[in-house]
C-alpha cells in the first residue's frame, strides 16, 4: 500500500524569485508553470532547495529542451513530503494526472492484451485488452500475441477450465437453469456448471494455472508429478494418464521458451537506447531463467533526452500498480535516487526488491543482449518514421497526374463559404495532409469587412477569406499548402486567385470544385478539368469539399443559434445572460420558455420578471395576429 502522504504546498501569492529564496531542504515535489498556468514540468528531490535552484543557476549549462522549458517559467509550485519515496510516488502521480509538456512521454503504440482469471467462484481464464480493480488477475502485458496465444493454449490444454460465460456459484448450480455442454463430454471442462467439480478442487487448478501464466513451471510439474504418482499408487489409472499427458503438454511449453539463466532466477531486465532526440526502453520479463516476453516504450521528438531520464521513466510506467515484481531488477546504470526507487519497489512487492547494474558475467551478458534489443527498435521505429514522410498514398499521386502538378500535394487546405440570405456568413478551411483530414488545423472565420458589407456575395466573402489566411502565411514566413482548393465554380476560382496573385506573384496550386456536376476547373482554362468520374482522385477532392461544407454549416449554425437566442431572451427588460441561462436549464429552450406558465416562470426568476416575459411574448403573438389579418 502507498504511504499516507503528508504535503506542504508553498503559497502562489508570492513571485519566483522570493519561493527560489525560500525553498525548503526538504524532500518534495515541484512544478513550473507557465504566464498562463500551464503546468510545464513536474519534477522530485531529495533536497528541493538545491535541485529547484540548479534550474536558474547562469553557469549551470542546461540541455536545449530543458533551457527552452526554464525560459517560460514564471511560477514554481512546492509539495514538501516526507520523504523522497513520497516524493516519487506524489510524482508519478501529477504526470499521469497532468502530462506536461516537457516530462518524458512513453508511448506503446498499442493496448497490448492480457490473461486474466476472474474473481469468480468459479472463475474464467480468458484475453482482454481491460484491466479492472475488481480482484481479477492479470497477466502479461503480452507484446507478442503468437505467445500469448501459446500460454492461453497451453493451460487449456493441461487444464479442465471451463469456457463458458456463466457466473457460476452455489446458487447457480442449484437453479440448474444450464447442462453441460460439449467441452465436458470431451474432456475439457468438468462440468462446474452442474456442480461436477468441487469448488476447492477447482481453485487448486486455477492456482496452477497462475503458477503457468506467472512462469514458475517447475513447481506445477512437481505437483503433477506427485499427482500422477499418488493415483497410480491408488490404482486410479485414468487419472494418473491424465496427470502424466499435463505432464507432456508443460514440457512441450517449455521447451519452446528461451533459457538464458542456467540457475533459474526471476528476474527482469532493463535496457535503454537514446539517439537523437527519440529513446526506447525494453523490459525482459524472467522467470525460472526462460525469457516470458518483453515490453518496450517509445519516446519521440524530445531533444536533449537523457538515458537517465528515460530509465525513470520506463521503471515508473511499468512497473507501477504491476501484479509481478522479480525479486531482482537489472539496470544499466545507477543514479542518485536508486535508493527511492528501490524503496517504491518493495512498497509495490510487499517484499525485498534489489536493483543490480552488473560490472561482468552472466547478469552483464543479459543486460548487453537486452540493450541490443532496445537498438534494434529504436532503429525500427526510425525506419518506420522515414517510411511514413516518405509514402504518398495513391489518392495524392492520382491527384498529381490529374492536375498535372509539380509536387505531388500532400498537404491540400480547402475553404466554403456559408450564409443564411447574407446574415452570419462565415467561411471554414479544413486541411488533409497526405490524403487524411487533420483537424488539429482547421480554422473557421467570421467574415467582415467587404464579404460582411455585401450580403450574398460569395466572391467578396472568398477574397476576404483567402487574404486573411494567405496574407498571414506571407508576413510569418511559414510554407503555403501544395494545394489550395474552394468550393464553387469558375466566380470562387478567380476571386480566390485574384487575392492570392496579390499576395505572392509566385504561381500557387488553386483549383475550385463545382458541386453541380463535380467539375474541377484550374486557372487560365475555360474548361473543367477532365478527372473520371471513379478516379480516387475525384473522391479525394469531394471528401475535402464535404468536410469543408460540414465544418462551414455547423459553425453558422452555431452562431445563428446565440443570435437566435439574444433576440428572443436578451430583449427582455430584466433578464441577462445569468437568467437567461437558468431559464434554458429549466425549460430547454426558448419556446420552452414562451409556452410555461406565470407560476412555472416565477419559480425560476420571481414573480416581477415572470410578469415581464409573459408581456413580452403576448406581444409577439398579438403582433402575428394583426400580421396574419390584414
């Protein structure tokens, strides 16, 4: 169990420079926020006084990512603890819950599967991608599917667990709502169903399949071995077979695990491999000296990453809330917080944990071979990455040959104007990159200027749009897209060109797509572009004018709402956004409001007002009316 934390927190009312005074030598935790409250980093120390402070020191020479991260503090936050595991737990804690920007983020890639036997009278063993704190056992992760399917195999092949979904107890097997099915008539369940199988017969088994799924192999062998013997003794032939075919199926199992440790020691094996700027940590789960599997985490576009750094990180994330801790860990290296690490550790286990960097040997031969592994991914993944900027879906290239363009136009910005008869007209620009929306950098504009002045002009409204997007780019100096795309025919076309040739001479990719009969036209021709009709490239530009046209519509639709909304409620004599917001909690919405009662109303905003809104709407009505008799 974690130990109850005693914190201090050092007051926010005071600047950087008196809490870099005042810091205490306490063990703790700190944070450095940024002008807005952003947590940016969140960090621990044996002694915080000396640790905060080498941050600010001008002669102490910081790594770029750490230098770039001291020049946006404006605020540290102290949480004295008493002591430095404290500290490493409150820590791990305020990543998880924050996850700041300049912390070391591992990423799996992946929800890797466990096997889990559930809390169950009689319980379950099966695969799942979950994991709850419902008493259940959890085994794995498991990286490599091939043997965890071997592992789940193998137990149901030793053992007579049943497949069923029931939640099987006492009550249960006396409503006999269910027989047995075909898996006890061949022999691969003994009917717990029906009661066949006493309940403690049946948890000694799950026992031993926990001892198979854990590794511990040679003990499950010793207790079929004994099994087989005492049936035999008891002329219980059939159930001595069966014994000795376990038996046979265990050392199948276990002759396809690797042994790398001729005295069968648990333990686990921890390995990290840092190179510019991205990192991978590998963990070797073994046990009984067979090598169970491995777990890796990537660290990405994060300059100035230590091995240090890493190593934490990786000890931190796996083995936090972990059900199987070796009682030896192998590290490449020691640190100064070895000490808090180590006490976490047997905080986790219950037990004695030690953590050992071997000098030579066998526990070095490990550790160079787990430390090859942890290359091999890291060159793995950097090969991947080069692939990805690399690849250009075939929807991109087919665009290229259709338009007859220079590059082909991974990165593609597209921009629809929408209106209701002139009235909050808005424009929105969604961007895919390599055939794929990203969201992340899609823009919506309000339009004013010359496209709010002239109402249902579609091409004043594009020219102000392109401009304000276009004009940007150019004053900041960022790239502009591979292609630029509007919706609309030959009118949106020119208008879009015309801005952006005042913009920069420079001839940019721009096309328009007309929905009528899905024409692309191009600058300087009078006729559509001939695409097929079935051309991926042809999908891919009706893919981006859909997305456009959604993100343009639900943005209006948005803004006419709370017009809609101001007119109705805000011109009421007494009623401000506070009420008007309480009145749409209660009735839902503004005809909600129109259609209760004086009595309901007065509920919610007192008699006077309630008064004041009942006018106000027969107003209205007696308006219509006079309207609908002439």
């Amino acid at each position: 169990m974690e130990p109850d934390l005693q914190i201090h927190i050092q007051p926010d009312d005071i600047s950087l420079q008196d809490k870099l005074e005042s810091l205490p030598t306490s063990p703790g935790v700190y944070q450095f926020r940024s002008a807005d409250g952003t947590i940016l980093y969140v960090g621990k120390a044996n002694i915080l006084r000396n640790r905060v402070r080498q941050y600010f020191h001008k002669s102490r020479r910081l790594e770029p990512r750490i230098a770039i991260m001291v020049e946006k503090v404006t605020d540290v936050s102290i949480i004295a603890t008493d002591s430095e595991v404290e500290a490493l737990i409150l820590e791990s804690n305020l990543i998880k819950l924050h996850k700041p920007r300049y912390n070391v983020n591992l990423k799996d890639d992946k929800s890797y599967p466990f096997i889990v036997i559930t809390n169950e009278p009689y319980p379950r063993v099966f695969v799942t991608r979950r994991v709850f704190k419902d008493g259940s056992r959890y085994f794995g992760p498991y990286t490599d599917v091939t043997t965890m399917r071997s592992a789940l195999r193998t137990v149901r092949d030793i053992f007579m667990i049943r497949s069923c979904n029931y939640r099987i107890d006492d009550a249960f097997i006396e409503k006999k709502k269910v027989r047995v099915c075909l898996d006890y008539h061949i022999k691969k369940c003994e009917g717990p169903c029906e009661g066949l199988i006493m309940r403690d017969r049946y948890g000694a088994m799950i026992e031993q399949v926990a001892l198979v799924l854990q590794g511990k192999l040679t003990g499950v062998a010793k207790m079929l071995g004994q099994q087989m013997n005492d049936a035999a003794a008891a002329l219980k032939f059939e159930e001595a077979a069966l014994c000795r075919n376990r038996l046979r199926e265990l050392e199948v199992y276990a002759s396809k695990q690797k042994v790398v440790d001729g005295e069968l020691h648990d333990r686990d094996v921890v390995a990290v491999a840092v190179e510019s700027g991205d990192a991978c940590g590998v963990v070797f789960k073994i046990r009984e000296g067979k090598v169970l599997g491995r777990q890796h985490y990537f660290v990405t576009r994060q300059d100035g990453l230590t091995m240090l750094e890493v190593l934490e990180a990786v000890l931190q994330r796996y083995y936090e809330g972990a059900i199987d801790i070796p009682p030896e860990i192998i590290l490449p290296m020691e640190w100064d917080a070895q000490r808090a690490m180590c006490e976490w550790l047997q905080l986790q286990r219950k037990e004695s944990v030690h953590l050992i960097v071997p000098a030579e040997g066998e526990l070095l031969r490990l550790m160079e071979m787990c430390q090859k592994n942890a290359w091999f991914l890291l060159e793995e993944l950097k090969l991947q990455k080069l692939k990805r900027n690399n690849f250009v879906p075939g929807a991109v290239m087919s665009l290229q040959r259709d338009l007859r363009l220079q590059h082909a136009p991974r990165r593609i910005e597209c921009f629809d104007i929408s209106h209701l008869q002139g009235t909050e007209t808005v424009a929105s620009m969604v961007v895919f990159v390599d055939g794929k929306p990203k969201k992340s950098e899609y823009r919506k504009f309000k339009i004013r200027g010359e496209g709010e002045r002239s109402a249902n002009d579609d091409f004043a409204s594009m020219r102000e749009v392109i401009r304000r997007r276009y004009g940007h780019l150019k004053e900041s100096g960022e790239q502009f897209p591979d292609l630029i795309m509007v919706d609309g025919g030959k009118g949106q076309l020119s208008s879009a060109l015309e801005v952006l040739q005042s913009i920069d001479s420079a001839a940019q990719p721009l096309i328009s797509l007309a929905k009528r009969l899905e024409e692309v036209f191009v600058p300087g021709e009078s006729d559509p572009v001939s695409i097929p009709k079935t051309s991926s490239s042809l999908r891919l530009l009706q893919q981006l004018r859909d997305e456009a046209h959604r993100f343009a519509v639900t943005y209006h639709r948005s803004l006419r709402s709370k017009r809609t909304l101001q007119t109705e409620l805000d011109l009421i004599e007494g009623i401000g956004k506070k009420k008007a917001k309480e009145l749409l909690e209660v009735f839902g919405s503004v005809q909600g409001v129109k259609f209760a009662s004086q009595e309901q109303l007065a509920e919610v905003v007192g008699e006077k007002t309630a008064e004041k809104i009942r006018e106000h709407f027969a107003v209205g009505e007696s308006i219509v009316e006079d309207g609908d008799a002439e």
